[in-house]
C-alpha cells in the first residue's frame, strides 16, 4: 500500500491559478496540506507547483491564455493510488464590468423581492 499525501480530501483548489513562466505551467495558490505520516522533509503547502504536461499541450495553452485574453483555472484535483497529484485544467475568460453589473443588479432585484414577500406574506 502506498501513502497517499492528499490527507482525505482536504486540499483546496478555490484561489487557485495557473500561469505560464519560462516556457512551463506553473500551479500556483493551491493549497495541499502537509503529509502527517512524514516525520520530517514537509513541503510548503501553498508553493508554486509544475505542471507536467506535453509540450504541444503547453504551447496551445499559452497560446489561448497569450491570444485571447484567458486564464488557466484548475477545476478538479485528485490523487491516484501512486499519490501524484492530477489536475483538470480548463480555459476560461473573466467577466466583464457590464457583466458584474448586471449580475449585481440580478442579485439585488432577487434580494429585493424575497424581502418584499416575507413583508407581505
């Protein structure tokens, strides 16, 4: 049986990003907590991680992020039996100002109406 250092699903992708630097991904901000077993040897839990991946993969991907203006976001993380680490990459783009606005204006509207109907009802 092989330790698996994922610590039952503790490690916490939601800050998460992963960014291009000299020619590599780089994970950075995710947060994997420190393998208890281990009596010594502790790796730093939210330090800038290197993505394997293929180079034709790596060039696509800096060249979406690079052309269009996207960001690497990691949307699932997992840990097989041999204890390394998988990461679910995927591409996406921020939201606008006009699209925060409106989804605030949604917000407020929907705030608004559960207030009216606990007054009324």
């Amino acid at each position: 049986m092989v330790a698996v250092s994922q610590e039952h699903g503790r490690g916490n992708i939601a800050e998460a990003y992963a960014a291009e630097q000299d020619g590599e991904l780089w994970l950075y901000n995710a947060y994997i907590p420190e393998y208890q077993a281990a009596s010594q040897f502790q790796h730093e839990t939210r330090r800038p991680r290197k993505l394997l991946l293929h180079r034709r993969e790596i060039d696509r991907l800096i060249g979406r992020v690079q052309k269009d203006g996207m960001t690497l976001v990691p949307l699932d993380i997992h840990f097989n039996r041999r204890g390394i680490a998988k990461v679910l990459l995927g591409v996406a783009r921020g939201k606008r100002k006009y699209d925060k606005r409106e989804a605030e204006k949604s917000r407020d509207w929907r705030r608004q109406k559960e207030r009216l109907m606990r007054e009324k009802g």
